[in-house]
C-alpha cells in the first residue's frame, strides 16, 4: 500500500476531478481509486443534488474498466463518505461492500453527514484523514460557511451591461443579455431549490421565476419561486398563478437576507428542504445579500452595451473605502471561469477566503 507521503499525488487529482462539479446543495467532492502501487485505476466527481456521489462515481468507472477485484486497492476522496441514505446510498456501506480495504479523506464534513471516516475505521478499513486537508476546505469554504450558518448556499445571477446597469432610465431591462445567457441561466435554475427577487422586482418585471429547457418548454422539475419583501404582490401576478405539479410560491416578509435564508433552510420543496437558492434581484435585494456576505458564488452576465443613466446592479453595500471592498476571484469549477455566449461574456466568481485577498492564486 502507498506510503502516508505517496498519497498527495492521488489526492491532487482527486482535488481536480472535484473541481468538474457544480457548486450548491452539496459540496464539490472528487474521488480517486488506486491499485497497491497506486496506479490510479478511476475518478469520479459529485454533478450535484440527486446524482452519483464521488466514491460511487468512481466505484461504477473502475467496474466499467474491469475491476472486479478491490482487495488491494485505496480510495482517495476530498471529503470524508457519507454515512446516512439520502437521495443516494451511504458512502461508507458502498465502499465496504465493494471490498475496498483502505480509505484516505482530505476534509471532514461539517454538516449532518460527518463521522464517515471515523465509522470506517471502527469497521476496521485503515483509514487516513487529513490529507490536504488545507486545499480541500479552501474549496468548500463557503459551503461550509452556508453550513455553519444554518442556511442554503446563494448563487447569484447578473445580468448587466459593460457599465453594470441592469434597466435603462425608462426601466426597460427584457432583454439586456442574449438568449444563449437566459438560456444557461435557466439551466442554473434547473438545478437550484429555489429562486429569489425582490417585491420591485415582482411589481416592475412581473417574472415566472420558472425553469425552462433549452427548447422553451417548462423543466420536469420547477425551483420554489421567492418574493423578499413587505410589499403585497398582486394576486393577477405571474409567478402566483398555477404551475406544474410540486410547485409553488412564498414571499418572505423581511428585508433581512439571512432572516429569509433562514426560512427557506426550514421549508420543504418537492420533499426536500431548500439547500440551494439562486438571487436573481433587483438591485436593493442584491445589494443586501452581499452587504451582508451572504453571496457564495456569482454567475455575472456582462452585455457588450452601454446605457450611462440607468438603473445599476448593485447600490450600497457598505463598502466606502478600497480596502473594504468585497472581493472574488475566477472560479475555474463548472465548466470554467470566463466564457463567452453569443455577444455576452459569463464570468464565474467565488468570494475570496478571509486573509486571501492579495493570494497569487487568485
């Protein structure tokens, strides 16, 4: 079996085959099966809520390959397995059933799922943790935050002009981005629990807040559709009439984000609670939930146009000086940080850990 040093290398790739997943509900996790010299024999990654975990993954691409023996063999995950049965089978009865004899894990999971590795190791597998373990929290950072936290982990969406105003002076915003941006957005909409505007926002744009296909058609599955704030909305207004079946609506009277978050963290959607939450606006809404750090990851769609007098993206967020000012970095997950969709550029971003504002890894 590799030696405690010779694991870095398979737990780097792991590290990278994570880095192919969506972030969300569930953290980035990836996954690497090595034979006794540690030839690496399979990957595997996380694609989101409902789907393969990692070690399953790669479970099922080693058996594709031919593996049929796991006797001699080591899998390196970037989290510890999970223990309980969800959507998909506990990782820790997988990885024993297969037979497989020793375990390496980088992080440990802070949330409901933790303990994996420590029932491993009382099941008698060896079990190594905390291997590159720095790398791998930095990747899940602020999953982890949204776990400590008690609340969903936020997506922003923006979708703005090269001088980030999102309406024109008229109020006139459908459509700033091209149809190639809207239809991503809704395949981001598809994988989230629900969406989230503001009372202006539902009073001005009227939207469906729905999931659309890439042909037009309603998704087979529909995210909870989110009013934040006092103000009543119309019962004439879009996103109240009926939808598809498992669908719905609610408006959260506040105007403080985690208040909100808080919320929809104890609100079931289509049988599971609300883990995942995509804040589309309008401008006071988003203002607030990055005033309030609330933001985990933001998908900004930049039209190559410019409006000058107009509505911006964003007003005060509590920011008066350059060294207070909310920093990202490009988000190499998912695909990748920068592309570009017909005329508009998509870029990628992901807070930056505390203390690495001025990393050359940025």
């Amino acid at each position: 079996m590799p030696t405690a040093d010779a694991d870095n290398g398979p737990m780097r790739r792991a590290l990278e085959a994570a880095q192919l997943g969506p972030r969300g509900a569930n953290p980035l996790v990836g996954a690497v099966l090595t034979d006794e010299d540690g030839t690496i024999l399979a990957t595997g990654h996380h694609r989101g809520a409902g789907t393969f975990h990692a070690e399953r993954d790669a479970l099922r691409a080693a058996h594709s390959a031919g593996v049929t023996d796991f006797s001699r063999t080591t899998l390196y995950t970037t989290l510890e397995p999970c223990r309980h049965r969800g959507r998909q089978p506990a990782c820790t009865d997988l990885i024993q059933e297969a037979g497989v004899p020793r375990v390496v894990t980088a992080a440990a999971d802070p949330g409901a799922n933790g303990g994996g590795a420590a029932l491993l190791d009382g099941r008698g597998l060896d079990v190594v943790t905390g291997v590159l373990e720095a790398e791998a929290t930095k990747l899940n950072h602020r999953w982890n935050l949204a776990q400590t936290q008690q609340r969903p982990f936020v997506t922003v969406h923006l979708a703005q002009t090269l001088d980030a105003k999102i309406a024109a002076a008229d109020g006139t915003s459908q459509w700033i981005t091209s149809e190639p941006s809207r239809r991503h957005t809704h395949r981001i909409r598809q994988r989230v629990d629900a969406i989230l505007v503001g009372t202006n926002t539902a009073h001005i744009d009227n939207p469906r807040l729905t999931a659309r296909n890439d042909d037009g058609e309603l998704a087979d599955s529909q995210p909870l559709r989110c009013v934040m704030g006092l103000r009543e909305i119309p019962e004439d207004a879009i996103l109240k009439q009926h939808q598809p079946e498992g669908d719905g609506w609610i408006q959260l009277r506040t105007r403080d984000p985690l208040e909100a978050l808080r919320t929809l963290a104890g609100t079931t959607h289509g049988g599971y609670p609300v883990k995942h939450v995509l804040v589309e606006g309008g401008q006071s809404v988003l203002s607030a939930f990055f005033a309030a750090d609330l933001v985990d990851e933001v998908f900004a769609y930049v039209a190559p146009m410019l409006l000058g007098v107009g509505r911006s993206s964003l007003g005060d967020i509590g920011v008066t000086t350059l060294a207070q000012a909310r920093r990202f970095a490009l988000d190499p997950t998912d695909g990748g940080a920068v592309s570009t969709m017909d005329s508009d550029v998509c870029i990628h971003l992901k807070p930056e850990p505390e203390g690495d504002a001025c990393s050359p890894e940025s």
